[in-house]
C-alpha cells in the first residue's frame, strides 16, 4: 500500500511508485515466484506481450549471434528484464548486456533485489539505474538490439515531450521495439495498486492528471496520458518501421477477474477461457475497436537511413509465437 507521506520525492511519479514499493510488483506482475505463469491483473495482456519478446528474442538468436543488448526504459522492480534474461540464457545467447531504468529509486531498488542472482551468471551484465525517460538516454547510437517500453510508461510522459522521448528511443535502437500504453476507451485502473484497493480515482484527460486515494488513507497524483491508437502511430511512424499495432484486453480484464464469472483464487474455467480468447482475437485484428482495449500494443523495427519511407508501406501483421507452452 502506498504510505502517508515521504518528503524526499523528487516528482509526483517517482513519489507514487516509491511509496507503493514491493506491493505494486505483486500488483503489476501477479505471483513474481513463477515468472512464466503470468496470472496477475495484466495476464492475458503480459502473456501477449512476452509472445512478441520470446519472437524478438528467437529472431536475433537464429540470425547467428550469440551477444544480446537490451535496455528496458521504466522497468519497475525488473520482471521483465529477469523473464528475458533467464530465457535468453536458454536460447544459447554467451553475452548479455541489460539495463533497466526507472524513475522511481524504491523501483530500482526492488528491481536489485528480485534480480541480483542474474547478475552472477556467466556472460551476464545486468545494471539497474534511476533514471528519467525525459532526458537524454546513456546509450550509444544504435546500441539495442531490443527496446523495451511497456504499461504505464510512456503514459507518463507529459505529451509535449513525447516526441522527443519517441526519437530518443529510436536513437538508442538498432533492432526492434516494443511498447504498450493505456488506450483512450480502457477501463478504470489505480495504476500503483489494484483497483480493488482504490476508494477513489480521479483521472482528468483534458490535464493529462491522475489522483488516486486508496482504502487505506494513501494519496498519490500524477501526470497521466491516455493514448488513442492514431496518435501512438503517428508518434512512432518514421522512427520504427511498425510491424503491429493492436488492442490487447478487450474482454479479460472486464470478465476473467469477476468473481461472478470467475471465483477469486480459481484458475478462469477451460469454456470461459476458450471463449474469451476467440473473442479477443477477433477484436484484435479490427482497428476500429483497439481505443476500447486494455492495452495498446505496438512493435516497430528501426528504420534505416535513407529509407524512411518504409515505414509509410503496409504493415505486415507479426505473428506472436511464444517458446513456451
């Protein structure tokens, strides 16, 4: 739960990600002990997510190399990064080269913790550092062979910087990227804890504002941005050839975590599950639904100089193949 007060906050976001602290993780990520279960809140969508990941991750493990470099831009408490690295490790990738930044340092610190025994596997040079997506990344020129982005991130961002942020990642980026955001027509979420937790939630568009006031007395506010899927286009359209675009979570998150279709504690009934996963992927593969998703997923390839104009052609739908079961 998030605290009272903590006079050390350097702004608004950092200070409601470090007094939510290891509870957000458990929140975010569900049960963090079985990484690849992927039950939380977000499961189907993280599910999906990991499937273009492990496809990235295959992709530049079967063109030869065996060295991988990944920067995971707002990463929390570091889930992510220690899914991809552990994997990498399977797939037979000798060098790994990660990093992982947040604004907010209890984060970071989280991120530490969940992640230090990665950090003595051969081969493995894994860093997590506080940072601010706002201002220039440390990263040389074309130095990621993936980039990741993921949630609430960019949704942060006030959208005056968003440009610059946007090329900045495409700066940093010789291979692919991935980023999901919080679409306009999305349901109600608390964002530093389950919604469940939350009396009462505040989010004004028009300001690009969030307040949240959870059961126990604890307050946050904080800069908020809901994206619509023409606008995330355009935001990336030149810097990353765009190879998906689409809704994830347009039925899960509105049935699967109802105790009136699904007990709390029990695993989503086979029929139930079948069902809404037909159901998402119809609407996934129509434009014209994807504001009224959960998430909004994109994942781009950078684009080469001199050949801009790639990213103007059709886009190639990616197929979201993962490696495990």
């Amino acid at each position: 739960m998030l605290a009272r007060s903590k006079e050390d906050s350097t702004s608004p976001v950092a200070n409601a990600y470090d007094l939510s602290g290891a509870t957000y993780g458990s929140y975010a990520d569900g049960d963090t002990s079985n990484l690849f279960r992927f039950s939380g809140t977000h499961g189907y969508a993280d599910r999906q997510v990991w499937a273009c990941v492990t496809a990235k991750l295959s992709e530049i493990r079967l063109s030869g190399t065996t060295s991988l470099s990944v920067l995971d831009a707002g990463c929390g408490p570091g889930t992510w990064l220690k899914r991809l690295v552990i994997s990498a490790k399977e797939m037979g990738f000798v060098e790994i080269s990660a990093r992982g930044f947040d604004v907010s340092a209890e984060q970071i610190q989280q991120a530490r913790v969940n992640c230090r025994r990665l950090s003595s596997l051969p081969g493995v040079r894994l860093e997590f550092t506080v940072g601010d997506l706002t201002h220039a990344l440390p990263e040389a020129d074309d130095s990621t062979d993936l980039t990741l982005c993921l949630y609430s991130v960019l949704s942060h961002i006030p959208p005056a910087e968003l440009p610059s942020v946007a090329r900045e990642l495409g700066r940093v980026t010789r291979g692919s990227f991935i980023t999901t955001v919080r679409p306009i027509g999305s349901m109600a979420s608390g964002l530093v804890a389950a919604i469940d937790d939350v009396r009462r939630l505040r989010h004004d568009q028009r300001r690009n504002w969030c307040e949240v006031e959870l059961a126990d007395g604890g307050r946050a506010a904080f800069s908020f941005h809901l994206f619509s899927t023409a606008e995330l286009e355009c935001l990336f359209q030149g810097i990353f050839k765009i190879e998906n675009l689409e809704g994830l979570d347009f039925f899960h998150g509105r049935f699967a975590a109802d105790s009136r279709w699904n007990p709390p504690s029990q695993d989503l009934p086979h029929v139930l599950a079948v069902e809404l996963a037909n159901m998402e992927k119809s609407f996934s593969g129509k434009p014209e639904y994807n504001d009224h998703a959960n998430h909004l997923l994109l994942v781009g390839r950078k684009v080469p100089q001199g050949r801009r104009s790639d990213s103007q052609q059709p886009r190639p739908k990616l197929t979201l193949r993962s490696l495990r079961p």
